[in-house]
C-alpha cells in the first residue's frame, strides 16, 4: 500500500494482522514485480499510478493474481478506466475522496460504481458535507456549488499561514475548493476545482469534462486542460497531451466537437512529451500554463 492512507488505515491494518508494505520503485515495471514478490493483496494508490499500471497491462491478463481489494485514491476514476482495472487487476476496486486536511470523505464501493460510475460515493462515517453557494448558504439536492466537509479528527488550521486558512476554513467547516452536487440519496459528485472552472462567454464549464473525452481518443496517454484568457471569448481552454504517437490534431478536434460541442472544445492542443505531476501526482497547471505561453513567444 502506499504511505497515502494514513495513520489510521495503518493502525486498523496492524490490528487485524496484516503485514504492512510502504514505497514504491521508480518504474512501472519495477513497481509490478515488487507488487507481485510481495504477493500484496491490498493495495491503494492514486489515479495517476494506476494509469501508468494500466498503459502498462493494456494488452495482458490479470497483472496482479493475489491482489484481492484495489483503492484509488483522490480523484475519480473513468468508466472504462475501471473496466480494465476489473480485468488486469481485480474486480474489487473502490474510490476515496480525501484531502490532507480531511481524510477519509467519502467512498465508492464496488458496487456503488456500478450503479453510480461518476461519483465518489457516500460520505464515510462520521463525515458531513454541504454544497453552498457564493455566499455560503446551502444550495438544494442535485443543485452544483461549493462543497464544504467536516469531521471529528480534520485540521482546524494551517500552521503559520493566515491567509491560506482564511481561504479553507470557515465556520468549523474545510473547503476543499471543489465543485459538486450531492443527490437525494446521499452520492456525491465532484464537478471540478472552483478555481479551475473556465467561462468562456459566460458559458462556465469543467477541466475534467474534456479531459474524459479526450482521454477516450485513440493514442491519448495523459491530458491536462486549463483555462487561458482570450480577447473574444473571455477564456478559452487548452488541452495539453500525451501520446503513443505523432497525433492527428484536425481529427482529434472533430472528435471533440462531436462530443463536446463547439463552445467546449478546446481553442489550442498543445502535444507534450509528458503531462508535470505535483508532489501529490495533479497535472502541474503553472508547469503547463508556462510551456503553453513558451510556445506562444516562439510562435508554436
């Protein structure tokens, strides 16, 4: 398992005698051969590892034959993403939304996503949410705002920054940053980072949206849009991406037209050799926005 779990996962493990396994290898393959010495049967791990595992199996059986219970943590998995996991991995595979700050929100269990593949489940015990709007009341079942989370054992602070706790922390409640909706029966959906949102002529839509369509074309590996300004429209969006091979852009912005429609289709695809991850495995969106005005400056 990874070190991402926490103290508590940890503790709950030792009590119910597993042996406990942390670090990871450099490589994808060097990291499936340690999994497969260690015979793990548990495992957790970010999305983004788990795309590398699946780029790595796409065209092989069960990589993992022991493993019995997989957890992607973080962020939300795509449907087809999970089918494979399902044949390369294991068929128990759930989805956490968690932060630093509050852990364990709320979990996708197996069967949950097959009834509900777009959310991270419900709350876990003990974790309470609301989505509220701009000026923090609560907004109705199935409405998208601003999510706020709180439990027994979450931060109350960051440590010697007043700003940044400004920001999070407000009334007992932590802000994530993130948009979502919650439905009647208690499934909630994330929508995007509020500060990720991109308005183009008024029109506001979702990083993650696109980048779930365009992960769908054939050869795409990685993809990270953002938002960039722009003197029509206000903001247009920008999809970075990685891929097997040379792209072909013109059919990959009717692919997208198609799906997406004119108006969130990203204006500029901007082909990279990798996608930058944070320390956390999130795109690096300064690292992106950086190479994108790069490329502009020298006329690319």
């Amino acid at each position: 398992m990874s070190d991402t779990w926490g103290s508590e996962m940890l503790i709950s493990a030792m009590y119910a005698g597993a042996t406990i396994i942390l670090g990871s290898s450099a490589s994808t393959e060097e990291y499936i051969e340690y999994m497969r010495q260690k015979k793990i049967t548990l495992c957790g791990m970010g999305p983004h590892r788990m795309r590398q595992l699946l780029e790595h199996a796409s065209d092989k059986s069960n990589q993992f034959p022991d493993m019995k219970f997989l957890e992607a943590s973080t962020a939300v998995l795509f449907p087809e993403e999970r089918e494979l996991f399902h044949q390369c991995f294991t068929p128990n595979v759930c989805n956490t939304y968690d932060t630093t700050e509050v852990p364990f929100i709320s979990m996708s269990r197996p069967s949950d996503l097959k009834l509900h593949p777009n959310s991270v489940g419900k709350l876990c015990p003990g974790a309470k949410a609301e989505i509220v709007d701009e000026e923090h009341n609560p907004v109705p079942f199935g409405v998208t705002g601003l999510l706020r989370v709180r439990t027994s054992n979450m931060l109350s602070e960051y440590y010697q920054n007043p700003e940044a706790s400004l920001k999070h922390f407000r009334d007992g409640w932590f802000y994530p940053l993130d948009h979502a909706y919650i439905t009647e029966d208690g499934y909630l959906y994330l929508q995007g980072r509020a500060d990720d949102v991109i308005n183009s002529r008024g029109a506001k839509f979702y990083p993650a949206e696109l980048e779930s369509t365009i992960r769908s074309f054939p050869g795409i590996v990685d993809v990270a849009v953002f938002g960039w300004p722009d003197d029509a429209k206000g903001e247009v969006a920008v999809a970075a991406i990685s891929t097997k091979s040379k792209p072909d852009l013109e059919q990959l912005h009717s692919f997208c037209t198609k799906r997406l429609g004119s108006g969130k289709t990203p204006k500029y695809f901007m082909v990279t050799g990798s996608i930058p991850r944070t320390p956390a495995n999130k795109a690096d969106l300064n690292a992106l926005k950086k190479l994108f005005k790069k490329k502009i400056d020298q006329g690319k």
